[in-house]
C-alpha cells in the first residue's frame, strides 16, 4: 500500500470528529511528563473531550476546505488536538488549568462554533463559564425583581395592619 493510503483512515477519523465539533482547540504540548498528560488526558475523557495528537501534515488535510483551516499557520512542531461536540467552551476550560501550571504547554489556536481565536483569545474563551451557570445567573436576575416587588408588597400591607387601632 503507498504511504497516502495509510494516512487517509487517520485524515478522515479527524474529519469525522470535527464534523459535529462544537470547537476544536490546537494546544503545544511539549514539556509534560506522561503524568501530566495522563491526568489532563483523563480529566478531558470524563468531560467528552475527544483530545489526541496527530501529526501536523494529517491535520492540515483533515482542515482543508473547513472553518479549522484558520489553525493551519499554528502547524509547527508538537501539537494536540482537543475536540467537543458537546460544550464548545468545555475544552478551552480544562486545557486552560494545564497551561497555568505548566509553562511549556501552551494554546496555539482554536475555532469555537466556527470563529477562529488565536492562543490569548483562547485563554480568555477558557474564562467563559459554563451554559448552567449563565442560565442560571439569567435566571435569577429575572426573578430579583419580582422578588423585590413581592417583598414591597407585603411590607405595605404589613404597615397598614400596624396602624390599624388594636380591639379592646
């Protein structure tokens, strides 16, 4: 078999998991001990996380033709790929621990529902928190005011019944 032939399986398993991507993040991940890497591998296994490392050759044609195309220029030495379908913020999130402790291990780019961000811009989609806890921040700034009123409401009927004269 020629040598294309071999690597189109790999070419057409990283197209198949950035079909339904939600984001894609390209981080360098040179300068982790196998521990390290292990527990960042485990960490983003259990959140969904699709995250392996490919040659750059394989990803540069797996991204030909699509949004991921932008991570190209990033292509040069030791990267990995971290993919969710799920949470597009959930793989930002969790590299972003990694690379606050560790200082070789770095973003290089990614591409969140389709709009490209550079490493720095990845580091600040990391701070984003997640759908729960903005619906539920929504949620509540929504309920404050009819609480409020509520609280107005029984303080006003609870002063007209204090300036009622009591019965003898």
């Amino acid at each position: 078999m020629a040598k294309v032939e071999l690597k189109q399986p790999i070419v057409d398993e990283i197209s198949a998991n950035l079909k339904d991507a939600k984001s894609a993040v390209l981080v360098q991940y040179l300068g982790l001990t196998v521990e390290q890497d292990t527990a960042m591998r485990k960490e983003l296994r259990e959140a969904g996380v699709i995250y392996k490392v490919y040659k750059n050759t394989l990803m540069k044609r797996a991204f030909e033709g699509t949004p991921y195309e932008a991570l190209d220029k990033h292509l040069e030495g030791g990267n990995a790929l971290a993919i969710s379908t799920q949470d597009a913020v959930t793989p930002a999130r969790i590299l972003a621990k990694y690379v606050k402790q560790y200082k070789k291990f770095d973003f290089a780019g990614g591409v969140v529902e389709g709009t490209y961000y550079d490493g720095e811009q990845m580091a600040q989609v990391a701070n984003i928190p997640s759908r729960e806890i903005l619906l539920s921040r929504l949620f509540g700034s929504m309920i404050s005011p009819v609480g409020s009123f509520a609280r107005v409401i029984k303080q006003i009927a609870g002063g007209d019944e204090a300036e009622a004269p009591a019965a003898e």
